[in-house]
C-alpha cells in the first residue's frame, strides 16, 4: 500500500475512534451515565491509533529520503 492511502486510512481511523471517544464523553456529561470504564477504552483506543499513524509517518518520511 502506498504510503498515501496508508496514512488517509489511519486518520480515518482515527477520527472514527476520537468520534467514539467523543460521543461516550458527552453521555458521560449530558446523559448522567457513569460510564468511566467505557471512556478509558477509548482514550486507549485513540492513544493505539496514534502511536500506529506516528509509525506510518516515520516509515514514509524514512521511504521518501531513501528512493
């Protein structure tokens, strides 16, 4: 896979995962739900994501200075 749509599939991985992130927040805060536990997953989530786009990142930038 080139490193272009490696990179555009990831993010949107991401943005999935900080959606998730974001939605369990605001039942957490508008809804009352205790939902802590729920919470910790997506930050861990979104936290997996991020360290595998660096990673991606880091790969390309290496493959570009290195034709």
């Amino acid at each position: 896979m080139k490193c272009k749509e490696e990179l555009n599939n990831k993010m949107l991985k991401i943005a999935e995962e900080l959606s998730e992130l974001t939605s369990r927040i605001l039942q957490h805060v508008n809804k009352k739900k205790n939902n802590e536990e729920k919470i910790i997953e997506e930050i861990s989530d979104v936290e997996l994501r991020i360290s595998e786009l660096k990673k991606i990142i880091e790969k390309c930038a290496d493959n570009s200075s290195n034709p």
